[in-house]
C-alpha cells in the first residue's frame, strides 16, 4: 500500500510525540498503565488528524477539478463561438 506524503508525515508525528512519552517511562514517572492510555490517546489523535487531512486534500482535489472542467467548458465555448 502506497502512502502519500502527508500520511507518513502525521504518522512521523505520532511517533516523536510518544519520545516523551517513553522516557518516562523508562524513567519510572510513569506506571505501564498511564503510558499504554497516552499511547491509545496518541494513536486515536494520529488515526482523526490522518482522516481530517486526508478529507482536506480531497475536498481541495475536487475544488481544483471542478475549476479545471469549468476552464476547459469556457475555452471550447470560445472556441465553438
């Protein structure tokens, strides 16, 4: 499976965000059950903030197609006429 750009860059976010995370852990400020929720946390947060920028380059793919089909609509218009 092909991953764009932007999916490994949130992706490459979540992870750095769990460095604190682990050193804390291995620092014994937080117990195993306290790191696994954050970790949940991180990963519920890395899954919306994926499917919300996947949704806003959809949207801005569609808006520019539909710009690109009415250009292309005035330009065989002009011609025709």
């Amino acid at each position: 499976m092909k991953s764009g750009p932007i999916r490994r860059l949130i992706a490459a976010a979540g992870l750095i965000t769990l460095i604190p995370l682990a050193l804390s852990l291995f620092q014994g400020s937080v117990t195993l059950v306290d790191a696994a929720q954050r970790g949940v946390l991180t990963l519920v947060a890395v899954i919306v903030a994926n499917r919300i920028a996947s949704a806003g380059v959809r949207v801005m793919a569609q808006s520019m197609d539909r710009e690109a089909q009415a250009v292309t609509n005035r330009r065989s218009t002009d011609v025709a006429g």
